[in-house]
C-alpha cells in the first residue's frame, strides 16, 4: 500500500543527472524498503533551494489500517526539533534581542553544574552546541522516570563534569532545553509562540507545532509502532519528551519538512538568511564519536561537529549538514549538501533500523560513489524468499 508522487521537479527546470540518477535509486530501494515487515508508514523528499523534486508517501498510517500517509500526515520529528530552537536563537541574535554569549543562569537561576565556578559560564551558544560540560544524555534516563525538567536540572550539580564549559562535546535533551527559559527571558513571550510566529507561520509550515495534543487532534497523524515482526504494534504516544519543546517537542508532516528543508538551502532568504544558515552549520566543536555510529559513518564520514541545532559531517570528501532523532515509536533524519544545493528527508513511525539509511542510500548514488546495499535489502528479500517457501 503506497502513494508515490515520484519526480515532481520545479516548473522550467530539468534535473541535474546526479540528481535524477540520485531519485531514480532511492525511488526503487524505498519501493524495496516497504516489504520490510517492521515497516509502517515512511515520507520522504528531495529537493534544491527551488522546490521539491522528489516526493513518496508509503505504507499506512497504522499497521493494519487502511489509511495511507499522506503528504500532511503529522508525525514527531524528535530530536530535529533542535534545529527549530537553534533558528529561532540565531534569529533572535541577528536583532540585537539575546546575545550568543547570555548566561544561562541569567535566566535558569536554580541551574548548577558540579564546579560551582563553571556553572555561570554557560551561555546560549553552548546550549546550542552541546558544550555545557556534561557527559552524553545527562540525567535523561530520570525524564523517562516522569521526573520533570526542572527538577532533572536542580540535579545537575551531582554529575561529575566531562571538560570545563565550552571545551567539549556532549550531547544533551534536557540541558539543550533550558534554551526556552533564556528565550522566554528575553522576548516574554513562550518559546512554542516564538517558533511559530517566526519559523512555521512564515515558511507556511500549517501542520507543524508542539506537543501531544497537537499530534493527535485529529485522524491524520501516523500511530508510533514499536517490536518486530508478529509483535509489531502500535504504542501510547508518551508525553515526557514534548516536556522539551526545544529538544524533542516538535510534530510536523513530510509536506511541511519539505518546506523546511528547501529554506535550509536558501530558498526562502527572507525567512532563513544566508548569514543565519551559515552560522547554524559553522562546525564549533568535535564530536569524533559519530565516526563509529553504524556502518555508513564508519564507512563515509572522515570527520564530524556539531554547529547549532545541526551536526556537520565530511561526507566521502563533500560537506554534509545533517540530524536524525527517534522517539518511541518514530524515527527522523535530514541531509543537505549545500554546495550542490541538494538535500533530503524522511519520516517514519516504526522502529525498524533500516530507514536510518536512507541518506547514505540517496547521497551516494547523487555523488556517483561506488553502490553499497546499506539498507540491507538484498538480504531482507533473501529472508523473505526463504520465508515463503516454508
């Protein structure tokens, strides 16, 4: 059960042969992709700073159901909400209205690291780059406990920093987030309004917001699943991570990431400068572990940062902008190569590991490097040929 919209490229225009070579590819190993049986339902698209020229929507809403993903079918986005959070700073900056380099404790006045002395030398910039000193995924484990926010942060003072602030790489959701409470310092106004009246309103980004409720208001949103095979099912959606706007809370449909990844490459300078794309993406801090997560990177990937709200990959010798994100039950990533003025995304709700390699499947085949079958799916038709001779 699919919708497939395939090449839809800019009135006027004619692709590129790496790109219609690229779209081609990736349009055969999607169709290959869904007879995974961990797959649900998958948005996908491709496009230049003039527009989308790629689209596919397949698989259903809910395993089981007969409702297709759609082009506005809402699902979570997850940690690519960082990328909303880092634009709105970065806008706000480029006003004069909040300083790269305002204190943290300006504004999150209960928050304390360890090293008493190092806690006010935190500032916006490092929120949004990871370099607050703490270890990966601080004191996260305690948000899935239903511990609030506020009091994860309080806590904060027990962790034995990793480095002195600003020095290193450590990624965090619930340190990420107190970016809120300085933007709400500063504009008084709530972080989501920000987002919205600056970011989702003008790149006309209708079925984008935050929180459970704007998931679920109605029937078009894809159902998180989670297990594998006869055990794959559809799960509560949870709410402790959209208790992070700024890390984790955005929900968004492919249509609408679509828009958000053609203003990335500079189609909409009104909205998204140049200056502003440029400083988001400027690599500030090493994040070498990313060089031995999973096949492709260890394959591709000659060096990695991470700038604000996005990492920064050598990808086979081309700069890469990119991030992914997971939440039960959905997974998320986007690409860009913006020296070709190319990029891609992709949207899921299962947790099957082989969308995750969409974008190496796509990258490659735009680049012309030698194919490589990272979404494994000669083996997967392999297992299914032997499971329907039994």
């Amino acid at each position: 059960m699919l919708i497939c919209l395939g090449v839809l490229a800019p009135p006027g225009t004619t692709l590129a042969a790496g790109l219609d070579r690229a779209v081609q590819h990736l349009d055969h190993q999607l169709a290959r992709l869904q007879q995974d049986p961990n797959m649900v339902g998958l948005g996908v698209c491709a496009g230049t700073s003039a527009g989308v020229v790629y689209q596919r929507f397949q698989g259903p809403k809910q395993v089981g159901g007969s409702e297709l993903v759609e082009p506005d079918t809402r699902f979570r986005v997850a940690s690519l909400s960082k990328g909303f959070a880092a634009t709105l700073a970065l806008m706000l900056s480029g006003e004069q209205a909040v300083q790269l380099s305002e204190p943290v404790t300006r504004h999150v006045d209960y928050f304390q690291l360890k090293q008493p002395e190092q806690s006010a030398q935190v500032q916006l910039q490092h929120l949004l780059s990871h370099q607050v000193g703490l270890p990966h995924y601080a004191y996260d484990k305690l948000l899935e406990a239903n511990w609030t926010p506020e009091n994860i942060i309080r806590r904060l003072n027990r962790v034995d920093m990793t480095c002195p602030v600003g020095t290193c790489y450590g990624y965090q959701n619930t340190a990420y987030n107190m970016v809120t409470q300085v933007i709400e310092g500063v504009t008084g106004s709530t972080f989501e309004q920000q987002v919205d009246s600056r970011v989702f309103e003008p790149l006309g980004m209708t079925d984008t917001g935050f929180g459970r409720e704007h998931l679920v208001q109605d029937d078009n949103w894809a159902r998180p699943h989670s297990g594998r095979y006869h055990r794959l099912r559809p799960v509560e959606v949870k709410n402790q991570y959209y208790q992070l706007p700024a890390s984790a809370g955005v929900n968004a449909s492919a249509a609408d990431m679509c828009r958000w990844l053609t203003g990335q490459l500079g189609g909409r300078p009104e909205v998204l400068s140049e200056e502003l794309l440029e400083m988001s993406r400027a690599p500030r801090v090493e994040t070498r572990r990313e060089l031995f997560r999973g096949r492709w990177r260890r394959a591709r990937v000659k060096a990695a940062h991470y700038g604000m709200g996005w990492r920064v990959y050598d990808y086979a010798g081309e700069p890469m902008v990119f991030h992914a994100g997971s939440v039960q039950g959905y997974g998320a990533t986007i690409a860009l190569l913006p020296e070709r003025d190319v990029g891609l995304m992709a949207l899921w709700n299962s947790e099957t590991s082989r969308p995750w390699s969409i974008v190496p499947t796509f990258v490659d085949a735009y680049l012309g490097l030698k194919p490589v079958d990272w979404m494994k799916l000669d083996e997967l038709e392999a297992e299914t040929s032997r499971h329907s001779g039994d």
